[in-house]
C-alpha cells in the first residue's frame, strides 16, 4: 500500500512540476493559441483562414479534463468539432503531456448587430459562397438507399466541370440532397475555387430585386462568374417562366465554359410540371442520381453520429425507437434528438427510452386508423422483396413462408381483425393456422432483435402509408 501512495504522490508531484514549467515558459496564457498555431502546420491554408484561425481559446473555464474553444457561429464549431476534435486533444498532450476532451462552444455575447456585420463583411471580402462547414463527406452517413449518389458527388467534387456536368440530385424531403449538394461545394472551396450556393428562391429574389434596380449586370456576372454553381431546389422554378428564361442562359453559359453545375429537386426534371422542355432537357444532359429513404441500419447509424457530434449520449434502445418511429426524414430525426437533449437538460433528467418516448409523443400522430391487410401486403411485398400474390398464395419457400408469417402477425395487431377472419384473408381453413404463425415470428423476434426491430419498422410505414393515402383521398 505504501509502494502505491509513493508512486502517486510522485505522479502529483511531477504533474505539477509540469504546469509549473509551462507557466514559466509563458506558454498558460496561450496554450490554445500554441495548439491552433501547430494544427496550421498540418492542414492547407485556406481551411486554417476560414475556420481555425476564428477560434478563441477560454483559458477561463478549461481545465485539464476539458479545454474550451469559442466559435463565432455554429456551423464553425460543428465543422471543427466534425474534423479536428481528436487532433486538437493530441496537440495538447504533445505540448502538456496532459490530454483534455475538446468543446467548441459558441460565443453568445455576439449581439445580432455583430453577426450581420460578420456575414456582411465575409460576403464582401470572399470569393465564394458561405457554406456550412459541417456538411462535408466525412460527416454524410451512407448506405444502400444514398450510395450511389454519395459515389458520384464524391467524384464530382474531385473532377468537376468534366463528366457528369450537369449533377441532379433528387428525392424527398429531409434525405440528404443538400448535405451532398454542399459537401461539394465545401471541398471545392477549401481547394481555392469559386463556389456559388443558392436555392431557387433566393435565386428568383435576387432576380426580382435586380430587375426592380436595372442593375441585371450585376445579377449575371454574380452567377456566372464562378466555378461550381450549387443550385437547391429546382422545382421551385415551375411556372416562373422569367426566372427560367434567366436561368437557361446562365446554365448555358456555365456549361460552355466546363464549369459544374449541381442541382437538387424533390422529384426527376422530367415530371416538374410547369419547367420549359428546354430546361428539362438541359438538366438531364450530364447524369441524375436519386437518394432513396434510408433502411433502418441507415437510420441507426445516423442517430449514432448526430449523438456523437453533439456529445448526446443514448443508449441503444432509444436509439433504436427514434430510428423506427420517427420516418425517414433525416432532418426531422436531428431536429427530434436536439429536442429530447434540451428537454432533458432543462428537466436536468437523463435520456432513457421511457423519457424519450413522452418526449416525442405529441409529434407521434395517431396513424394506425383503418388500416387494412392489403395496406399491409403491400408493404410487406415491397420491403422484402416479394410479390403481394405469392404471400396471399399457398407456395411453401422459405422467404414466402416468412413474409406471409410476418403479414400475419401485423394484421393481428394492426387491424381489428379476427384471427378467423385473417384465415378467411389468407385463404386457410381455420384460426389454428393464424396461431402458429403468430407463435413462430413472437419465437423469432424474443431470439433476434433485428427481426424485431423490422416489424417495427414496417408497422410505422404502414402506419405512413395509410395515413399519406387517406389524405389524398380527402383531397
């Protein structure tokens, strides 16, 4: 016992020899600033101007557990937290020989005053596009529905203005077009080059305004002088036929000088109503990807990284129930994890499944009202891949026999109907066979969390469906 306390006492001891000689060396003050001067030294200029050097070191509040930095706004602290969180904590321990969690806070003494005149400085002293700096490739979770798009604006973002010129990202709300769109154009930027991010509206204000001024001088040379041209959002250009007309010129000068074009949609060029057939033709000259809705290990994995960004700690289970109940808006996920955190630290309670689940459950709408078996057929089909007949059929394979087993489980707990009644469905000759397929999925599901967590999922998009149906049907 007493070899041990010696042996700690002469840790302490040389601990604080250590921070003795580093005050000595006039380094305390500026030890923030000596770990920001270093990472200069490892990464290219043009990221170091942008982000790192508009960092502030908060000797006040760091200590050697945890060393603060302060960022002027959000998208700073997210990308310097996304990229050189680990390598800032190993400077430090280079330098202290002590090795501290990096946290990049935001300064709120910025009144609105000082942020505008930010932004208005940085628009009139920067060549290109203010972007968000946390949205890059490293940071966009990919899986069997985006893999193919993250592929090709990945190579694009390498070889721009080369083979796929136009890019046309599209599918629906909340998928992660922007988060592509952007990460292109981050990584150009950081390369030196002109990028210009714009959305159809503010393309349009911008058109509207400069017209109103006589100034369309301006307006073209601000668009067409660039060397990538990021564009949200193009169905919004539907029936604006002035805005299309600017905008078809401005794409063909762009394209005849091989500079990149990237836009975004919610749905493919062809079937945006109201845009010129010329514009339509132009859109699809270079290549259209589309993001599909994330499958549920998708969902998990971004959950996981939204956590470990915002240092939000969940545990598995919970996890899990914000990736099956919350749809496939990703957008919508962060938003409800940002939500549950700030709940739970203005409750100063910790995140559990139970807490999360009364924490969303005004967002969770009633959606399980008339919903029928073929609502679940169809679902069912479409997911695993089998044809709606063949589950209604008395084929014995191994996938039918399951998809049927599962179909049969979520018409028992989905719908009001008797187990009677599902046989009749289903074609069998009386309840005992609904019984025994209801036995052998609750078997599988008790042993294999996946098998549950996919039932799951297909209720709450059968749920969706319904839902989305009956609105139509309202209409």
């Amino acid at each position: 016992m007493y070899i041990i306390f010696a042996i700690i006492s002469k840790y302490a001891k040389i601990t604080k020899v250590i921070k003795i000689n580093y005050v000595k060396k006039g380094f305390s003050m500026n030890i923030g600033e000596e770990v920001l001067l270093r990472l200069k030294e490892e990464i290219n200029n043009n990221e170091y101007e942008k982000y790192i050097k508009r960092l502030k070191y908060n000797k006040k509040d760091s200590t050697n557990e945890v060393a603060y930095f302060i960022a002027s706004n959000i998208f700073i602290s997210k990308w310097v937290t996304t990229k050189y969180q680990i390598k800032m904590a190993e400077l430090f321990e280079i330098i202290s020989r002590i090795k501290p969690n990096i946290k990049i806070d935001i300064d709120k003494r910025l009144n609105n005053q000082q942020l505008n005149q930010n932004i208005n400085e940085k628009r009139s002293s920067s060549k290109s596009t203010i972007l968000n700096p946390s949205l890059t490739f490293e940071s966009f979770i990919t899986g069997q529905s985006n893999q193919f798009a993250f592929t090709i604006a990945k190579s694009v973002a390498e070889n721009p203005g080369k083979q796929y010129n136009p890019l046309f990202l599209y599918g629906g709300v909340g998928l992660g077009k922007t988060h592509l769109l952007q990460a292109i154009g981050n990584h150009q930027q950081n390369l030196g080059k002109k990028v210009i991010y714009t959305t159809v509206e503010q393309f349009m204000n911008k058109f509207r305004s400069h017209i109103k001024s006589k100034s369309m001088d301006r307006f073209r040379t601000h668009f067409r002088d660039c060397d990538i041209l990021l564009i949200d959002d193009v169905q919004f250009f539907s029936q604006k036929d002035q805005t299309q007309e600017e905008f078809f010129h401005t794409f063909n000068e762009l394209h005849a000088n091989n500079k990149q074009i990237i836009m975004t949609s919610d749905r493919p060029a062809s079937k945006i109503k109201g845009l010129a057939d010329r514009l339509k033709s132009r859109f699809e000259w270079g290549l259209m990807a589309d993001i599909q809705p994330p499958g549920l290990e998708t969902k998990i994995a971004i959950i996981k990284k939204k956590c470990e960004l915002d240092g939000i700690i969940l545990n598995n289970e919970t996890v899990n129930y914000l990736a099956v109940n919350m749809g496939d808006n990703i957008r919508e996920i962060e938003g409800t994890i940002i939500k549950v955190n700030a709940l739970a630290s203005i409750l100063s309670q910790k995140i559990t499944l139970d807490f999360t689940i009364n924490a969303i459950k005004d967002q969770l709408e009633e959606k399980r009202k008339n919903i029928s078996i073929d609502d679940i057929i169809d679902v069912v089909s479409a997911e695993l891949n089998v044809k709606p007949s063949d589950i209604k059929s008395k084929k014995r394979n191994k996938i039918v026999v399951y998809s049927r087993r599962i179909s049969i489980f979520l018409a028992r707990n989905l719908t009001p109907n008797s187990m009677p009644q599902i046989a009749k469905y289903f074609g069998m000759k009386d309840h005992t066979t609904i019984s025994h397929s209801m036995k052998k999925i609750k078997e599988i599901i008790d042993f294999d969390e996946k098998v549950k967590l996919l039932i799951d999922e297909l209720s709450n998009k059968i749920a969706r469906n319904t839902q989305k149906n009956n609105k139509i049907q309202d209409k």
